[in-house]
C-alpha cells in the first residue's frame, strides 16, 4: 500500500514581523470558525510555532538589552 506523502516542513518566518503577521492572520481564521477540524488543527499547530519563535526573537533581544545595561534589566521608560 503506497505511502502518503510527506507533509513539507514549515518555512520559518523571516523576521519577526513577519511571524507576527502570519500569527494574526492565522488567528482570525481560527476565531472566524469557517475552518475544517483539521485545517483549525494544523493552524494551532503552526500558531503554537509561530508563537515559539516570536518568543525566541523576544527573549534575545532582552538578552541584548541586558548586555547593553551592563548585565541588568532595566524598566523602560520614555521620557
């Protein structure tokens, strides 16, 4: 019996804006409930990475922020 074929993996978002525009979308189709089962299914999938990698992106500019503090994390603000 033959094999189906592979899903391709995911392409990573490019920039973080990208991810997050890409996450919107995805959301509002979800919320709209026009979605098969399995469409909503493999779109929380893709969310959920999408997710992960905007948190990735995050959390490495934190780091950044902490080096450029001289190792702690300041409060922002605008003044």
């Amino acid at each position: 019996m033959p094999k189906a074929p592979a899903a391709a993996a995911p392409v990573e978002p490019a920039t973080y804006e990208a991810a997050l525009e890409e996450l919107e979308q995805l959301i509002e189709r979800i919320e709209s409930g026009q979605m098969p089962l399995e469409q909503m299914l493999a779109g929380y999938q893709r969310g959920a990475t999408l997710l992960a990698f905007c948190r990735a992106r995050l959390d490495a500019v934190q780091d950044q922020i902490k080096v450029l503090d001289e190792g702690k994390l300041q409060a922002w603000t605008q003044e």
